[in-house]
C-alpha cells in the first residue's frame, strides 16, 4: 500500500514526467477527452429545518449506505445548536436528479464515558473544547461508522493561554456511540508554535475503500511545516493518510500517507480566501474523487478524480515545503461553478456514492454546509460518473 519514490506524471494527468518541488504547485489544465461528471440536478432543504429539537445545518461529511439506502450526514456544530451529531437521511436521487429529502433521525456523537459533547467554553477552568466534526465515512461491511473532528488552536488569549485539542478519529456505532479510536501521526498534533496544523485546517475528509480495507484521512490544507497556504500565485500540498482497518492488533496506526496538491486560488477570488480540500471518497484503495473549494460569495468549488499511483509514502516526513516528492496526480472531472443550471451554488463540503442509475452509471452526491447562516443554503446535489 505505500506508495514507492519515483517520477510520474504531471499533476493533472498530463504526459510530463516529473517530481515536483512542493513550495507550490501549478494550476491544473483538463485535459482533452477526460471523462466529466454528468450533473443530475439538486434539492434545497428547507431553511431553519429542525429536527427533535436540533437545527439541521452545519452539513460538512455524507456517507451512503447502499443496504439501507440512506446517508449519514455530519453536523460541524461544535455543540452550539444541539449536541455534535450526524443525521440519517434519505434523498431521492434518480436519472432525475434528486426530487426529495427527509430527514429520519438524529444521533449524538458520544465520548468514550457515553456522554455527549457540551458547548464550548473556554473560560472554563479546564476549558471544554467539544469536537469539530467534519469528515464521516460508513463502513458497510463491519456496519460502523468513522468521524473525524478537525480539534482546536487557540493562542491568541492572553489571560487563559493558548487552547489546544488535537484533531481525532473516532469509531462508532450507528447510534454514535463511542467504540474506539485511531492514532494519528505526529503532523496533526496541535501546537501553540508555528507548527503542526492550522486551525480549521486539519482532518476535513474521510473515506473507506469499497472493500472495507483501508480507511483514508486528508487534511483540508498544509499544516505550518508543508508551506503556505494556497494562494491566487500557487498551490500547495496537503496530506492524504492511509489506514488498513480489520486488525485486532489494538486501535488502527497510519501505514502511508501521500501529499496530495491544492489548486491555486481563482484570480477573481478574494485574496483572504484559500483552496482547501473539504472531502473524498474512494472509488477504490488507490482512487479518489477529491472536493476542492474555495469559499467566498459564489464559491469555486470543483471535483478531481485523484490517484496514489506511485505518489511518494511521506508519513516520515515532518515538512513537505520545498521537498522533492511525486505527489498525488488528478484529473479535474467536475467545475460546479461553471456547471449550467447548478444555481444556488454555495459552501460544498461533502461527498459520497450514491445508488447506480438503472444504465448503471454510479451517482454522486454532494452537501453543502451553510455555516448555521440564513445567507447560505443546505443544498444536495447529484451527478453521474460515466460508466466504465
């Protein structure tokens, strides 16, 4: 499963061959004939829905599990609207596009005590600091899910000191109860230095293989030791994590991680905005479709099909900036900014596989998170992958 050092293709699937120099990386060209994502259509859900006394928004992860016919959809609210929780849904997703959505239940992530997350408080003596959930991914096999919370870095309060939580992935029941948790490698530890990874912008997607034997984490963007942040000039890397699940050897330890390179910011994009990676999901133990977005007013947010291919293994690597490795490679297949009748377009953060269609093309479904805002929208939209 790790990827071996050595040249490969350009970014973007191109027929240079190189290893690329991480202080930034180029922007993407698609290439001529690359297959594209079809869009189907969407559905809004209506603005202010609750649900047994939650508010359903902050949708950042969507996960399908095709026995049930029904997604799993995380919450980003840190405790604030209701306790973190993921909601089950069901979605109508057709040749169509997708005609409904309903929400059916609302389940509360739990600590390792059985408890939910309290709000945050950090005047608080410890302060609580509850879970920023952003990445789900169903298991369909063991029948469990894995959530990922991006944790918190705070320095800049004088009086309390710097507030500090390492990002996690948790394992759980269907119901949100705790049932274990993995180790992460020493890039995601928080720290008060210029070090490790930045705030909101650490564990953001979260995926396992469609045979159940590998789970893969990807942070939304670099961490202070692989460089700066994307920008309108260059891009940067960020880091894919791998995970073989199944083991009985104690909680599931990294066994590769691979950089993975971010698209520069559009010119026209606000220069306080930054690309990042807000999810993926695995069409096979080395294949990806991978979410990049830039926020802002329209966002851009554009879908790439990713591969491991010979991408260097980088988990012992502790800085990426300036480093002379093989990335991920990709292949933009879906521009949703610029995909014809897909308006409102707004924060898209979530991905998964939905249902085939009955000519056998795979669905995809993304979800947008409208950041709790009544200026944004919670939106589900459909496309369909090309048969192979």
């Amino acid at each position: 499963m790790r990827g071996k050092p050595g040249r490969l293709s350009a970014l973007c699937g191109g027929a240079l061959t190189a290893v690329v120099l991480l202080a930034g990386c180029a922007p993407c060209v698609v290439p001529a004939g690359a297959p594209q994502l079809h869009y189907l259509g969407q559905v809004l859900l209506a603005p202010g829905t609750t649900f047994e006394g939650t508010v359903v928004g902050g949708l950042s992860g969507i996960s399908y599990d095709p026995d049930r016919d029904c997604y799993y959809v995380i919450s980003d609210d840190r405790s604030a609207h209701g306790p973190a929780r993921f909601y089950t849904m069901r979605l109508a997703v057709s040749e169509r596009g997708v005609d409904d959505v309903r929400v059916t239940a609302v389940h509360p992530l739990r600590d390792e005590h059985g408890r939910t997350f309290a709000p945050r408080d950090f005047d608080a003596s410890p302060p609580v600091v509850p879970p920023d959930p952003e990445g789900i991914a169903f298991d369909a096999g063991r029948r469990l899910l894995y959530w990922s919370s991006e944790g918190e870095r705070r320095t800049g309060d004088p009086g309390t000191g710097p507030v500090l939580a390492d990002p996690w992935i948790r394992t759980a029941g269907p119901d949100g109860a705790y049932l274990g948790r993995f180790v992460l490698p020493p890039q995601l530890t928080m720290s008060a230095r210029p070090t490790g990874p930045r705030r909101n912008m650490a564990l953001e997607g979260l995926t396992v293989a469609p045979d159940g034997g590998m789970l893969f984490a990807a942070m939304e963007g670099p961490g202070y030791d692989d460089g700066a942040l994307p920008d309108r000039s260059r891009g940067a890397p960020t880091r894919v994590t791998a995970y073989r699940l199944g083991s009985d050897e104690g909680p599931p330890t990294p066994v590769a991680q691979y950089a993975y390179p971010l698209e520069p910011t559009p010119p026209d994009a606000d220069p306080a905005q930054t690309n990042g990676l807000t999810d993926l999901v695995a069409l096979s133990d080395e294949e990806f479709l991978v979410i990049e977005r830039v926020f802002g007013d329209r966002p851009t947010v554009r879908v790439f099909r990713a591969q491991i291919a010979d991408a260097t293994d980088v988990l012992a690597m502790p800085v990426l900036a300036n480093a002379a490795v093989t990335p991920m490679t990709k292949t933009l297949v879906a521009d949703l900014s610029a995909t014809a009748g897909l308006d409102p377009l707004d924060n898209i953060e979530g991905i998964t596989l939905g249902p085939r269609l009955p000519d056998g093309r795979q669905t995809v479904v993304l979800v947008s998170d409208d950041n709790f805002s009544p200026r944004q929208v919670t939106q589900f939209v459909a496309f369909a992958m090309p048969a192979e």
